[in-house]
C-alpha cells in the first residue's frame, strides 16, 4: 500500500490494495482454520469440520485480545515441527515399500493425462491460482531490515533461500503423495498426505503428519490473524478504515481490529471448502501483487535517482513479467472465486466513495458555519466562586476551533419559586458574568449567556443540550460540599453522565495561576482518550507542556519498560497522530498508582492534572470513585477529571470487552 500510494497518490487503487491485502490475509485465517479442522479429522473422523474451524479462529481471536507473550517463540517450535514432519514423510516416501513409484507418478509413461499441450498448460494455470497463497509471507521478511546487518545483500538472499527450501519440501512432498497412491485417488481428498504416508508408514507415521497438519494449520491461523489485525489497525489509524478498529486495549492490542478480523474470518469459515477459500486467498493476494509490481515501475520512472539498496534483476522485464503473470494466474481461478472477490472489490469500492463523499460534506459543513457555532458550555453553579472554571473554560475554546463559551443558567419552573430566588440568583450571576467576560476578552472567545427554566439542574442542561448539540464539553466546578446546596450540582453531573450525551469535564479547584506544565496520566482507558486530545489542544495554545505517564504495577507480570513505553507511544500516537515536541512520555512503576500520580504532581510542580474518569471503583461514595478522589485530594494542584460521553449500554459493553479504564 505504501509503494502504490507513492506511485499514484492517496486514492481509490492504494485504498483497494492495503484493503484486499488485509481482507485476503482474513481469507487465508478461514483457510487454514479448516485446514486445522481436517487434520483433527484423521483422529476423530466424525468430528464437524465448520464448528471445529470456527472454534479455532475464536480461540486464537481470544489469545490476541488478551495478549498472550512468547508466540514467537512458540511459532518458531511449531516450524521446526513441522520440517521434522516433512522430513520424516520424504525420506520415509522414498525409501520405505510401498511408497514412492515411478510407475504410479508417471501412468502410461507421461505425467498429463492429456496429450494436449494447451489442455496442460491450462492445469498448471490452475494449480498455481489454488496453491499460490502457500507462498505468501516471504516478503515479509523485509520487515526486519533495521535488524539486520547488510540488509540490501541480506534480506534478498533470506527470501530466495526461503522460497526455494520451501519449494523443494513442496515438490518433494507432492512428488512422494502422487508416486505412492495415483491422482485419481487423491483428487478431492482433504486428508491426501494421511492417506500415502499410511501405506508405507502407517502407525507413527500418520500420527506424525496429522500433528503436522494442525501445528501448520495453527501457525498459519496465528500468522494470517496477525497479519490481517495489524494491517486493519495501520489502516484505521491512516484514516482508511474506520477510527473505532484503531483502539488498542491495556496490554497493547487493536482489539477491536481482532473481533472485526474473528468475525469475518468465522463468516466465510461457513463456506468449509478449501479450494473455494484457497481461490479466493489467491485472487485477493494476487490482485494486490498485480498492483505492487506495477507500482514499481512508476517509482522507478517517478524517482530515477533514488537510491534504492535493494536491486530488481532485469528491470523493467521482471515487473511486467510478474504482472502479467499475475493477470493470467487470476483469469485461471475458479469462477465462483472470482466473482466474490469482484464483490468485495466492489464493496470497498463503494465504502471508499461514501467515505469521501462523508468527508467532503463535513468540511464543507465546518466551512459553512458561522465563526463560535460549537460551545463550550459552563453551567451557572450557586456559591461557587468559578473563577478557575473560567479561565480554564477560555483557555479551552480559545483552544479549539469555532468554539465560544456559554453560561448556562438554570432557573425554577415554578414561578413563585423563581421570584424568590431572582434577587440572590442574579447578584450571583452578575459575579460571575464579570469573571467571564475577564478571560474570554483577554482569550479572544466568543461568550454569551442563556437561561433556561427546569425542575432541576440536569434537567435544564440535558433540555438545551438536545436543542443544540453542538456542546463539545460541559464543564463543572466539583462540588466540594455535599451540603443541601451542593447535592443537586453532583446529582446534575451524574444524570448529564448517565445521559451519554455529551463529554463532560469536572475541575477540583485548588488555583490555576497558569497553564503551562500540565500531568497526564494514561492507562489507556477509553475516557483518557479525549483527556489526551483536550492536554495536546491546550499545551499548544499556551505554549506550555504535557507530561504523558503510564504507571504500571509490580503484580509479577512482566511487562518491560520498553513494553509499557511501546504502549504508551502507541495510545499517544493513535490519539493525536504524533509525539509533539512539548510532550514528554514517561513510565513508572508503583503497587500505588493513584499515590504515584500525586506524587510526582507534587515533585514537579504542575499547573493542572487532567485524568480520564476511571471506571474500576464504585462512585456511589465519591464522585468518579475512590482512584480519582486519591488523585484529586494528594495533588497539590488542580485536577480536571475528564468523562467522554457514551451512552450506558455501550459503556456495559465496553467494558465487558476491555476489563480497563
């Protein structure tokens, strides 16, 4: 995709190959899913093959989300199993009786059946459109070029010698299975290789390859997982794919990317069979191979003096070679095949001019509103001095593009009510209104005020937020004491929550003379998120920093601290697209994190600590609960608790999904 979209642009074609790349990687987890399930055959022989495939992506689905470690090495185990196996089947093939003939690969002394050389070479079209995605996944050895000493004669030499070990196990392995039962006996078989090896080295032998069968089934199910996730999350995080595939959870995974690659892998799981699948792996790969050589012979004429470490024999013949090959292998696919990837080439075609159209309406959307059409609202609280609220509240929508402020005041329904109330109310209201106008002049914000009538608090914000809502951020003074004057202003805040309407930001004040040094502490929960984008937003304006923290804990897990600062880079990165040059990212460890925060709040003198609200405690006691009351009341300085609207059962769903903050 990076080569295509370097040729030709950010477009329709570079959208299409990194898509079919991931999908065909999705194709081939079914694949081998079912591989694994026919190999499980040859020991149960009445086992489901479907539902055994489609346990099989669940289970690997499951070990991705939850990040289980070391799968490397058990991938690089699982190889050597599996050469172990072919050896054992070569050499048992060949020299064992009844195994490997002559007379029964070539009958009637040819290998064709056809005497037809047109008809032949049709086959082996064929063949290579089944078999090709066997042989992918070389190229991405090429990923590892930092690593590796002398990259340019390096990295070609390891994929040439893999591709020909693997090539001679191959031909070798066919050779023996078609030598020792005839064609016309395997055709069809799901099991060919169980079959053969039981006629000359039946008992061990077959136990052998059936291991083999399903450690080079689940290899392959991990690998194409993988490859598939992680090339739907680069995807999402470009801007190709939607946003949401992006997230990653606590031990640093795309989960969502995972469950969407498990579903659609167990949906065409339900096909079950291997040469539609294989077709299909094929064609997608193949497509995307077409595009990649062509996109080769643009750069070379796009850049002709770019130095490039790695060397094409023969250019430009190898490229136009390889993709005319590519086209001719395609056309040779089974129909059906075909005709589903032209649907999902057709699919993502559409999602992709959609997604343009969408995007060109929201800017043209953004272009049309008149200057302050978001708010930033700030709803009027009695006997609270708001002063910080104020300025923080400025420094906010100075922050944010076409955003002015307003002070939402809510007053009684109830006339009588009202009238008793006025007086006090707007002497209040006066007060603050002039603290107001103090910071949104000196900020350059838009401001106005509004009031509304409401039996209560929540319900007049909630009221006004459905009228319009472009409300980016509600924002509350904390309300200290739970005093009769006070418990309606916690109520409020908690049915504005429970609303999921719209994000809100409640300051515990303890003076905000600048906003220059700000602490932030990611644990990578979904709240933290905006905390990271409203941090970035107001470092920049001011001109001040943010420091990001992770703090991990002692629990006997081990997680290194390359590990957690990988983590915490990958959460900064997603959310904001870079590292700023204001930004510092640091890990701690502590069995106290709450207390570690607050600590360092202390040691480093901080203007404001912004936290995304934390969902592992019960708030019923303090508002966001216990985690964030620690924070808020060791810090020396202000705390912003920061909670991103969602609605109840999408928050219940979330965090069955996570288990995080």
């Amino acid at each position: 995709m990076t080569y295509v979209r370097e040729a030709w642009g950010k477009g329709l074609i570079s959208f299409l190959v990194g898509s079919m790349d991931s999908i065909s990687s999705t194709f081939y987890t079914a694949l081998s899913a079912v591989g694994f399930a026919y190999s499980l055959s040859v020991f149960i022989p009445s086992i489901p093959i479907v539902p055994v495939a489609i346990a099989a992506i669940l289970v690997f689905a499951l070990l991705n989300i939850i990040g289980v470690s070391n799968v490397g090495n058990a991938q690089l185990i699982m190889g050597a199993i599996l050469i172990f196996a072919f050896a054992v089947y070569i050499i048992t093939g060949f020299t064992m009786p009844h195994g490997f003939s002559p007379h029964t690969l070539f009958p009637n002394g040819r290998l064709f059946p056809s005497t037809n050389a047109v008809t032949n070479i049709g086959i082996i079209l064929r063949t290579i459109a089944l078999i090709y995605a066997a042989y992918v996944g070389f190229e991405v050895i090429a990923d590892d070029a930092e690593e590796v000493k002398n990259p340019s004669k390096n990295i070609p030499l390891a994929i040439i010698i893999s591709l020909v070990i693997i090539m001679l196990i191959y031909t070798l392995t066919v050779t023996v299975a078609l030598g020792t039962l005839p064609a016309d006996q395997l055709a069809g078989k799901a099991t060919a290789l169980s079959m053969t090896i039981e006629k000359f080295f039946p008992g061990p032998g077959v136990v052998i390859i059936a291991i083999a069968g399903m450690v080079g089934a689940l290899t392959s199910i991990n690998s194409s997982m993988l490859s598939a996730t992680r090339e739907t999350f680069t995807l999402s995080r470009d801007g190709a794919w939607p946003l949401v595939l992006s997230r990653l959870n606590r031990v640093r995974v795309p989960f969502m990317a995972i469950i969407l690659i498990g579903v659609i892998s167990t949906l065409i799981t339900v096909f079950g069979a291997v040469d539609f699948l294989s077709y299909i792996t094929s064609a997608g790969y193949l497509f995307v191979l077409f595009l990649s050589n062509l996109a080769m012979i643009q750069l070379r004429r796009k850049y002709p003096s770019l130095h490039r470490p790695f060397k094409v024999p023969l250019f430009p013949l190898t490229p136009v070679v390889a993709s005319l090959t590519c086209l001719v292998i395609i056309a040779f696919s089974d129909w059906k095949a075909l005709a589903f990837t032209a649907a999902i080439l057709g699919l993502f075609t559409i999602y992709y001019y959609i997604r343009v159209g969408i995007e060109s309406w929201r800017e043209a959307h953004k272009r049309s509103l008149s200057p302050g059409r978001y708010r930033l609202m700030v709803p009027y609280q009695p006997h609270n001095n708001q002063n910080s609220l104020m300025k923080l509240g400025a420094s906010l929508a100075e922050s944010q593009s076409d955003t002015n402020m307003c002070i939402l005041r809510v007053v009684p329904r109830d006339p009588e009510a009202a009238g008793r109330l006025v007086a006090d109310i707007q002497k209040d209201h006066q007060f603050i209104l002039e603290k107001f106008i103090h910071y949104a002049v000196e900020k350059n914000v838009p401001l106005y005020s509004k009031s509304v009538a409401a039996d209560t608090l929540a319900e007049g914000i909630i009221e006004e937020i459905k009228t319009d809502s472009n409300v980016r951020l509600l924002l509350f003074d904390w309300p200290v004491r739970y005093t009769a004057d006070q418990l309606p202003t916690r109520q409020a805040i908690e049915d504005v929550i429970h609303s999921g309407l719209v994000n809100v930001g409640v300051l515990y004040d303890k003076g905000l003379p600048e906003l220059k040094e700000i602490l932030l502490p990611v644990g990578g929960g979904f709240h933290s998120r905006l905390a990271i984008r409203l941090a970035n937003q107001l470092s920049l304006m001011a001109g001040g920093n943010v420091d990001y923290v992770h703090i991990t804990q002692p629990d006997g897990k081990e997680e290194s601290y390359e590990d957690s600062m990988a983590f915490l880079q990958e959460v900064v990165l997603t959310e904001i697209g870079n590292i700023p040059a204001n930004a510092t990212l640091q890990v701690y460890e502590s069995e106290d994190p709450a207390g570690m925060i607050a600590q360092k709040a202390a040691e480093l003198d901080y203007d404001l600590v912004i936290i995304g609200s934390y969902e592992g405690d019960d708030p019923s006691q303090e508002l966001f609960g216990n985690f964030v009351a620690k924070v808020r009341n060791a810090a020396p300085c202000s705390t912003l608790v920061i909670r991103q609207h969602e609605s109840q059962a999408s928050s219940w769903l979330r965090r069955q999904l996570k288990g995080s903050r």
